[in-house]
C-alpha cells in the first residue's frame, strides 16, 4: 500500500511539476489583473525621537536637522493601498538615540497599523535622521494674557484685569537656539461667555522674534514649568479674569497753572472729547467721583491767546488701583483753554436762535457750525453777570443760496447797550437743489441759473 502511495506521485513528477508552475503563473496573472501591485508616496510623515534620556544625562538636547520628517514608499497590492490614509497616519517612524553614530545620524525604522503592509514592501526616504546636540537651557519668560470677545453688554461690565494663576513668569526649557529666538509668551483666553468674574483654561503660544508662530515640531522640544518648576501639562495655564464695572460720559477736569498776561483771564477749559467711557472695581470708580480730575495741568502763565494741548491720561488712570479706559482707547486727549481779555466773554449762539432772512423754498441749505456759534463780547464795566445769551439778536441774509454752491456769509449781531462784538461772525451755508418726485416716480431735478428755472428729468 505504501508503494502504491509513493509511485502516485512520483509518477511523472516533472509533468506534474511543470503543470503545478503553469497554474501558479494562471493564478499570478489573475491576481495581478484585478489586483495588480502599485507604488504610492506618502510624505510629511512625523519622525518620533525615542531613549531621549541618552543625551539628556550629559545635559545635552537633540535638534533635527530639516523638517524633522520623512516620504514612504509603499509598494503593495492595489486593495491593500487603498486601506492606508493618505495622510501617512498609519506610519510610525521612529529615531532611537541609542543608535545615534559619529556622524550624529540616527537611522530610521518605519511599521505601519495595517499588518498586510511588512518591512520590506516600505521604503524610506531619507533612510537616516541627521542631528545637532546642543545644550539644554533654561529661562523664566513672562506670559501675556491675550484677551478675545466681548463680555456679554447686558452685564454692564468688561475685563478689568487678568492674571496667570501658575505666576507672571514661566519656565521653558530645551534646546539653546530654540530659546534664544523666543520673542514672546501668551496665553490666550475667550471671555463671549463670561458674565462674573472666571479662571479660564488656555494652552501657551510661543512666538518667535519675527513674530512668527513656534511650529508644533517645535513646541514639542520645549518644557514648560511654572515657576516652582512643576510641569505644566498639555502646556496648559490657568488665566483669572476679574470682572470690572464701566461708567460712561465722564467729564474731565483740567486745572491750569500760573497767570495769563496782564489784561487776560482764563474764561474756559474744554476737553475733547468732553467726556470718557471708563471701568474700574467699585472702590475705584467711588474715588473718581462725578469727575476724573487729570494729573496734568495746562500752563497759561503770560498767555494771551488761547492754547491747545494734548494730555496723555495714562499717568493719571495709573493713580488709581483699578482703573481703566474701556476697549483700550486713545488714552489722549486735547485740551482748549480759553484766554480773553478782561471785560470780553464769549457766548454759544444757538444756530437755531438766528433768524433766517430771504430763505429759498426750493432749496435744501446745510449749515456749518450746525449747533453752536461762539459770540465774543466786550463789556466796559466788566460785568456779565445779567447778560444772558438770549439777549443777542441774530439774523442772515440767505439770497445769495438762490443759486447751488457753498456760502461763507456774515451774521448780523444786535446786542444791548453796554456791549460790543469783538469780531465778526460768519456762518457757513451749502445750498443744493431739493428733488421731487412726480406720481410716476420719476425724478424731477429743479435747476437755477440767475432768475430762471428749469425741470430736467
């Protein structure tokens, strides 16, 4: 029976052999027409550093050299590719540090997540990661807390101040050339949502000197430590957000020093704005008061003329504990001081208390100023203490603005005995043509051009 066995196949054993060959290659030329094999590139794969301890214990870091990445070429079955994600996520690269040579490269081993895809059907390129060893430093920074949003209006409040629970300052450490081009540290922090005062969660951003955002290559180089030195995790702080109170229309207060020119008095202070919009804790807005008085003076000594001058308001918001302009405003301002002669005063006309003299039907006129007029008034006996603006009598002819164009035109004053207008008064009138409209809502335009009149559609 045995023999039976063993002469069944070895009974034209190479007739057998040759068919066993021809249906491998029958089999070969199937799989490959439905399934052929195919190269694909995946690039941008991170490389992962491993045993960095090996260096660390001589107080050295590694730097890549390059992107710090690497391309595989994969070469499988068509099916078998098209399970990879075209992202490389399924590649792992991997640098040990112990195998760093003498020439600081570190050769490269690549898996993949898909177990149909073996050592040798991957290929990378570069085969080798080169490196520097550098030193490792550290340095304390300290962190900006980067504010974005608008606390909710209905609260009345906006962020007064922020804080990092962790300190002022952090510590960061790594390679030499990474920490000496650290330009800046910033936690930043949203407050749409907050409507009391809060701790809010923020991962630290590093910027270099260009301004320039660490890349996450980079950041992964770096330790971040408080300043007890414990390690922040996901490099992660904790921002305070003390919510402070805002008051609008603020007027401010400008004193004045020294004495103008013999004859002269200092008849008004004005600021512009003329009033502020400010936050500040409780404590803080009691002592401001009704009024922010301003640090800064003007000098009006030997003056004989107005004076205009710019205050910055830093110095004096400073002289508060809590204090602040709201949205970070300009935190200058000008002021005008008023200086007259004695006996002279100056008035704001109403523009509306000036009667409007020859006025066109037909024609729309804009006036500049659109409120106020300043008057200046001399008075023998220096006394104004009965006269009221009231008492001026104001008038303009407006026939010049018969006709379309802007119009520098005098204002007639009549004011009681006893008084006199210093200098003349002119207002400033723009003339335009009023359109109509007929019922079939076409534009009629009215034209003047001396005396006559003419429609033109």
């Amino acid at each position: 029976m045995r023999h039976k066995f063993v002469d069944f196949f070895t009974r034209n054993l190479p007739l057998k052999l040759i068919s066993l060959v021809i249906a491998f290659i029958i089999w070969m030329l199937v799989t490959n027409s439905n399934d052929p094999i195919d190269t694909r590139l995946y690039s941008n794969i991170q490389i992962t550093l491993v045993n960095e301890d090996s260096v660390a214990d001589i107080g050295k870091v590694v730097e890549p050299e390059g992107t710090g990445t690497v391309t595989v070429k994969v070469t499988e079955r068509k099916s078998i590719l098209n399970q990879l994600s075209r992202t490389g996520n399924d590649f792992y690269v991997e640098a040990d540090l112990n195998n760093l040579n003498d020439m600081n490269a570190i050769p490269l081993t690549v898996t993949c997540t898909n177990p149909a895809v073996t050592w040798d059907e991957m290929e990378l390129s570069p085969t080798a990661l080169k490196v520097t060893l550098e030193n490792k430093v550290e340095q304390a920074f300290p962190v900006n807390v980067s504010v974005s949003g608008e606390v909710a209006q209905a609260t009345g409040c906006t962020v007064g101040s922020t804080s990092v629970t962790e300190g002022k300052n952090i510590l960061i450490a790594g390679p030499e050339s990474l920490i000496n081009i650290i330009g800046q540290v910033t936690a930043p922090v949203s407050v749409s949502s907050v409507k009391d005062d809060t701790t809010l969660s923020s991962v630290v951003r590093i910027t270099d000197k260009n301004g320039d955002a660490f890349t996450e290559s980079q950041m992964s180089r770096l330790e971040l430590k408080d300043s007890e030195g414990n390690l922040l995790s996901d490099r992660t702080v904790r921002v305070a957000i003390d919510l402070w109170k805002i008051r609008s229309d603020v007027p401010l207060r400008v004193k004045t020093t020294g004495t103008p020119a013999p004859g002269y008095f200092v008849s008004d202070v004005e600021t512009i704005p003329k009033t502020i919009t400010i936050a500040g804790t409780d404590e803080a807005l009691e002592q401001v008061g009704d009024k922010l008085d301003v640090i800064d003076s003007v000098n009006v000594n030997g003056a004989s003329r107005d004076i205009s001058e710019e205050i910055d308001l830093t110095d004096t918001l400073s002289g508060y504990s809590s204090l602040k302009l709201v949205n970070e405003d300009d935190p200058t301002v000008s002021v005008e001081v008023t200086i007259e002669k004695s006996g002279d005063r100056t008035f704001e006309l109403p523009v509306g208390n000036i009667e409007l003299l020859n006025k066109p039907d037909d024609m729309k006129l804009v006036f500049t100023p659109a409120d106020l007029l300043d008057v200046s008034l001399h008075s023998d006996d220096y006394d104004f203490s009965d006269f009221s603006v009231t008492d001026i009598k104001a008038s303009v002819d407006l026939t010049p603005c018969e006709t379309e164009g802007n119009y520098e035109l005098p204002v007639e004053l009549e004011v009681p005995e006893g008084y006199e207008v210093n200098d003349e008064v002119t207002i400033t009138v723009n003339s335009s043509v009023i359109s109509e409209t007929d019922t079939s809502g076409t534009v009629i335009r009215k034209q003047r051009t001396g005396d006559e009149e003419q429609s033109t559609e």
